[in-house]
C-alpha cells in the first residue's frame, strides 16, 4: 500500500509541471491584454471632453471639447468610433 501511495505521488508530481505548462499557453501574455480605458480626451484636439457636448451614433456616445470638433465628429462619426477604439478606449453607450 506504501509503494503504491508512493508511485501516486510521484505520478502525480510528474504531470503537473506539464499540465502547468499548457495552461500558461493557453492565457495570452499580460502584456498583450488590454484594459479599456473610458474616453476622457478629444479625438480631434485632444483636449478634455465637454460631457455636454457629443455624438451619439450606432449605440455609442462620442464626447469632444467644443463646438467645432462637435462639427467635424457629426460629418465621420464612424471615423472617429474606429479611431477612439484603435486607442483602447471604451465609449459610453448612447442614450436611447
């Protein structure tokens, strides 16, 4: 019984660094994963969001400093949205 107890734990031993292995391949690098972070620039002028002032398109809301970045975000707002989103922002959803 004390030798089979034994080739138990000698068994087991052996295949965790192996089954430990194939579980960190299977986890991406933390410096891969991306933490989305809110919008809290202007995708024009980079300055600080008005929270007053904003585009809603497609269910997502996109806020800009002033008036006129407020123009040129409703001419492409699609532009924008890929471009806030390339940066690892996460956007406020629109109001309904």
């Amino acid at each position: 019984m004390k030798s089979s107890l034994v080739m138990l734990v000698v068994g087991l031993a052996a295949g965790l660094p192996g089954l430990m292995a194939v579980r960190a391949v299977d986890a991406p690098p933390i410096a891969e994963v991306k933490r989305l972070q809110p919008q809290l620039r202007c995708p024009i002028m980079k300055g600080e969001i008005n929270k007053k002032l904003f585009v809603d398109y497609q269910g997502k809301r996109i806020y800009v400093c002033c008036k006129s970045c407020l123009k040129a975000v409703k001419q492409d707002p699609a532009k924008y949205i890929r471009q806030l989103e390339a940066e690892g922002l996460t956007l406020d959803k629109a109001a309904n």
